[in-house]
C-alpha cells in the first residue's frame, strides 16, 4: 500500500500535463476551425477598403489632371484667338495702305478689292472707310447669310467689336493720318470662336467670352444645355474687360457616384459572404461525401439496368468484366454466367463463330469501325436476334484505357420493319403490274372491238344476200349463221371486258399527300441509295387533305420517281431528286372544281430532260424512252390522276432536267382538315 501511495503521485504528474496541452490544442484548433469562415469576410472588407482608397486616389489623380488640361487648353484657345485677331488687324492695316487719297474713289476702290471680299468672308461684318472728319467715305458690309445655313450652332449676344487701321502710305509707319482717316472694320465675337481650328475644343468644351460683369458675349454651347464640368478662366487681353472661359462638357463623377464601383464592391462582399457561408457548410458537405458518393454508384447503377441499351465491359484479352441487366435480357443469360467469360461467347450463331471472331479481334486491336456493325445472336432459348455493336474504349479515373466498352442495341424490330416494307413495295409492285393487265386488257378490248362489229355485219350481209339466191347449200347458210352468233358472242364478251375495265368511281377516303409521299420515298431509299441518287423532299406544312385512292396516287408517285431515277442513269455523277408539295389557287389551273386550291405535287430531276417531247407523247400506250420498258407506266399514271379530277403535267426545269408532277383538289382548308382528320 505504501508503494502504491507512493508511485501515483509520480505517474499522475507525468502523465496529465500532455493530456491537457493535447485538449488545450485541440480546443484552439476547434475555435480556429470554427472561425474560419469568417476569412473570406475579412479578406473581402480588407479588399474593398483598398479599392475604395484607390477609388479616393484615382478621383485627385483625375481631378488635377483634368484641372492641368483644362488650364492648358485655355491657355493654348488664348494664343491662338489673339493670333488671329492680330493677324486679322495686319491684314486690316494692309487694306488701309493701299487705299486712294482721292475722295471721289474711295467706293469703288474699297468694293473692288479682294483683300476685303476675304475679311468680309473670315471675320469682318462690315468695313467703313472714315476720313479725317469723322465723314464717311465708303463702306461694304458682309452679305446676310441665307436662312437654310445653319452650318455652326453659337450663341452670341449680338454685341461687337472694332479693328481699326489708319489710311494711306502713313499707315506703314507710326505718324499722323488725320489726312487720310482710318479704316473701321466691325465683326461679332461669336465669328471669332467659328473657326475650324478649335473643333476639338468644342468636342470636350463650352467656350464663353464673358464681360467683367458675368454677361455672355459669345459661346459655343447649345441655348437648351450648360455644360456642368470643371471650369477655368483667363483675361481675354485684346477685348477690353472680357474673359475667356472653358467649361468641361462631361463632369468629374466622384466614385461614390459611379455605380460600376460601387457594383464591384457590393459584387464582392456579396461573394465574399457568399463563399464564407459555404466554407461554414463545407465540414457538413465532407460528412456527407461519402454517402454521396455511395448514393451516386447506386444511381449509376439503377440507370445501367434501366437502359434499353445492352451495355458490356471487357478486358484487353476479351474477358467479360460487366453485364447489365438489359444485356443478360437480350441474351437470357444470367450475370454470374457471362462475367469471366472469354471469346468465343455462347450467344453467339455456331455457323457464325468466325465472323464473330473477326469482329472480336477488330474491336481487341482498336480497329472496330465507329459507325458500329451488325451481328446476329441466338438467344438461350433458341431464337435469333438482330443487334448492332458499337464500341469504344473504357477508361478508368487517371483517364487510362483498361478495355473496351460495348453498347449493344436490339434492332430485331427494326429489320422486321424493313421486311415489311419490302413486302409492302412487292405488293405495289404486283399492283402495278395487275394495273398494266387491266390496262393491256383495256386496249386489246378496245382494239378489238370494231374488227368484231365488222366480222359481225359482214356475215349478216352475207347470209342475207345468199338466202336471196335459190339453190345455195343449206349447209353453207347455217355456217354464216353460227359465224354471225359467234361474232356477236364474241362482241358481247369484249364488252363486258371493256365495261369491267372502264373508268368507274373510285372508293375514295381523305388523306394527307405528304404522309403519301413520304411512304413511298421510304419504299425507294434503298434503291436510290444503290444507285447513288441524293433525294431532296420541299413538303408543304399546312397542305390540305385530298380524298380519293391513297393507294393509286402511291404508285403514280412511285412511278413518277422511279421514272426520273431511270433517267439520271444516264448521268455520271451527282444525281438529284428533288419531290415538292405545294397548295395553290384553283384560278391557276385549268380545273372546274368546287373547292377554291389545288394540292400540287413535282418531282425534278437533273437528268437529260424532256428532250422536245410532250406530256401526250410521254403518255401514250406502248411509248417508251427505255430499252426495256413496255410504254405503259405513265398511261398508267395519266389514268389514276384523272380518275381522281386531277391532271398530269411534265415540262422542262430550270437549269436542266425535267419535272413531272400533278394537280389534285384539296378537300378543305388546312385548318379544316386537320380537324377532320382528328
């Protein structure tokens, strides 16, 4: 017990001091970490101070510089208005000189010299010669200016001033002139801030010439407007008591006045705020990460299985290394089954292990094509599937290739699409073929029609004229008499077929000629893509509803455009059709219809053309342009169009090729009939 009293208090003492610097430390650390969001505050108040100072700062800046050209310019607008009513006031005495002593030239002399139209001109408002009793001798003054002349905005206060200069040869030095007098030449203070020369000060300033008193005697700004800048003064020495003032059209605004500093500031501490708040909420943020983060693979997850994309992950060497659940379903293999698994796979076709396995080592080398391919699989349970393969290189975070990456699309449905169409098109095609029957049956008909009335009444007329004559062979008589039967049954029968092939009404229902279209250019886009042939579709939007056999205007549009594809054979390279709807005015066509438009339907091509040939040519019976063709398509085409109250047109197109097309009436407005369609 002695030791153990003993020995506690030494361990405690060594122990407990490191314990509470350790809490200590953590405490301060705790205190600081919580503070930290206020860092950004603080650093953004210690910013807008400074830009504040610099704001304060920039203003003097700016204040004495503009107070230096101000006084700078005034200086330099000085000089150079006393230069000029110098130099006007030497060529004012030089006028003075050259004048006459005589009185009775003293007008004429003073009009006709050229130095005075040139004052008269720059600055001078009128020019009086006065002798040496104070009697005017001659005097000119400046034309008023016209009234549309409104070249310089000044405002003056209509006073003037004076330059005078004495007359004769005593004008060139310093004596006396009473003998002679002096010239007086008058202009406006206002003329004298006209010049050219001070442009740029007008841009930047008002100019004033003011009396002592504060009155305006001349100045450059507008009557409405001030100019309310920095300002500055200097004694205009050559006009008795006048000053020149300049005043800045743009005034100094303070900092505090220009809202782009004060949005920078405000735009600062907002953010500076802003960024405290979500340093404040980054520890709740780095708690939460990781769930985050758990949550987000999940999701991944769920959107993996819920594609309708078969999705594949593999190895360099080929080894399955992800399935998803729309793969496994597209197969029937379960996930544990297909992972680990390397080529060749048990979905793939027996006889078809060597394709695959091309394709296989084209993927593995890099080489797979990036439109992707078609194979064929065999489902666990037996039946076969359609896809399509693409893929793509797999990466892993650093951005590393770590395989392949396959997307795997089930296009069974698609192809039996396609199956469909094409037995859709051998239907067309059967039809079109039963059509040209009825159509040859229909001519065969009617050719033969008139040689049987003739075979008819020939027998007639002969077993008439032999019954007349006694004597004849009875047997002979009854021969005429079965061929004359057999004629009329054989009249009666072309009949029927000619009534049986006849035009008659057709069951007709409304539909949309666009939707027409486009059915047949998809039965035909295999075609015209084998024979290298670009289609082009200009569809009316708003067409209106035709009625009337969808299924015979189908084949005339698909005869219309195999038609001119047959024609751009015979063109090397670039092949164009290009199949158009419109809706026009019924007043365009020559139609006696009641509906007020007509739905129009082209196809152009760029192909040889019409070559000279009419519609009524291109449409007789056995008339062709091909080799092989029977004559009829178009004949054909002529008679649905017209069954239907419509016409068949063909002509040339612009720039080459032909174009073939037809009128049908439309049934209602396009309004209309897409509420009766629905």
């Amino acid at each position: 017990m002695a030791e153990l009293s003993i020995d506690t208090p030494k361990a405690v003492p060594a122990r407990w001091p490191v314990r509470a610097d350790s809490a200590l430390l953590a405490a301060i650390g705790a205190r600081w970490a919580g503070a930290l969001w206020l860092l950004p505050l603080l650093v953004a108040l210690l910013f807008a101070a400074l830009v504040l100072l610099w704001a304060q700062r920039n203003d003097a800046i700016d204040l004495r510089e503009q107070t230096d050209a101000i006084t700078v310019d005034t200086l330099s607008l000085e000089a150079q208005l006393r230069g000029r009513l110098e130099t006007e006031a030497a060529k004012l005495r030089a006028v003075a000189a050259r004048l006459p002593a005589q009185p009775g030239d003293a007008q004429p002399a003073l009009r006709s010299m050229p130095e005075v139209a040139a004052g008269l001109d720059r600055l001078w408002m009128s020019l009086v010669w006065v002798d040496a009793n104070n009697q005017v001798r001659a005097q000119v003054q400046r034309q008023p200016a016209s009234e549309g002349d409104t070249a310089t905005s000044m405002t003056a206060s209509g006073q003037t001033l004076h330059l005078v200069a004495p007359v004769g040869r005593a004008a060139e030095g310093n004596h006396s002139t009473v003998g002679n007098g002096r010239l007086v030449a008058r202009y406006d203070p206002a003329d004298l801030l006209k010049s050219k020369d001070f442009w740029w000060l007008a841009l930047k300033y008002d100019v004033d010439l003011v009396t002592g008193l504060g009155e305006i005697i001349a100045s450059t700004a507008d009557g409405s407007t001030r100019a309310t800048g920095l300002s500055h003064e200097k004694v205009f020495e050559p006009i008795t008591d006048a000053t020149l003032r300049l005043t800045r059209r743009q005034a100094l605004r303070p900092w505090y006045r220009n809202l782009r500093t004060l949005v920078l500031i405000g735009g600062v501490l907002l953010l500076s705020v802003a960024a405290a708040i979500l340093l404040r909420r980054q520890m709740a943020r780095t708690a939460r990460a990781e769930l985050d983060s758990r949550t987000e693979a999940a999701w991944r997850q769920s959107m993996e299985e819920s594609a309708l994309v078969g999705l594949r992950a593999r190895a360099f060497d080929g080894r399955i290394l992800y399935v998803n659940k729309t793969l496994c379903e597209m197969v029937g293999y379960a996930r544990e089954e297909l992972l680990g698994l390397v080529p060749p796979l048990p979905f793939w076709r027996p006889e078809a292990v060597d394709e695959m396995m091309s394709h296989n080592r084209l993927t593995l080398q890099g080489q797979a094509p990036r439109s992707g391919f078609e194979a064929r699989w065999r489902h666990r349970e037996g039946h076969e599937l359609d896809v399509m393969v693409f893929e793509s290189p797999l990466v892993d975070a650093a951005g590393l290739q770590v395989g392949w990456m396959g997307s795997i699309v089930d296009i069974t449905s698609r192809k039996r699409l396609e199956d469909m169409q094409r037995r859709q098109m051998e239907v067309m095609a059967n039809h079109a073929r039963l059509t040209t029957l009825g159509e040859v049956a229909s001519t065969l008909a009617h050719e033969l029609n008139q040689p049987l009335t003739a075979i008819s009444g020939y027998s007639t007329g002969l077993s008439i004229a032999l019954k007349a004559h006694p004597g004849i062979d009875p047997m002979l008589l009854a021969a005429l008499d079965d061929m004359t039967l057999q004629s009329a049954q054989a009249g009666r029968i072309v009949h029927r077929i000619r009534e049986r092939l006849s035009r008659r009404a057709t069951v007709r229902a409304p539909f949309d000629l666009n939707v027409t279209v486009c059915e047949a250019l998809d039965l035909l886009k295999r075609q015209l893509a084998q024979a290298g042939i670009r289609v082009t579709k200009g569809l009316e939007a708003s067409l209106p509803m035709v009625i009337g056999d969808r299924v015979g205007i189908e084949q005339v549009v698909t005869n219309l455009v195999r038609n001119a594809a047959d024609a751009l054979g015979q063109r090397a390279a670039d092949r164009h059709i290009h199949v158009a709807t419109s809706v026009e005015s019924a007043e365009q066509d020559a139609f006696a219809m009641q509906d007020a438009r007509v739905v129009r339907l082209s196809v152009r091509d760029n192909g040889p053309g019409l070559q000279g040939r009419s519609v009524d040519t291109l449409c007789t019976s056995f008339y062709s342009t091909k080799h092989d063709g029977l004559g009829i398509g178009l004949a054909i085409c002529r008679s649905i169009v017209e069954a239907h109250d419509g016409t068949l047109v063909a002509h040339e197109a612009d720039g080459g090729g032909a174009v073939f097309g037809f009128a049908l009436p439309s049934i209602a407005p396009a309004g209309e009939a897409m509420a009766a369609s629905a």
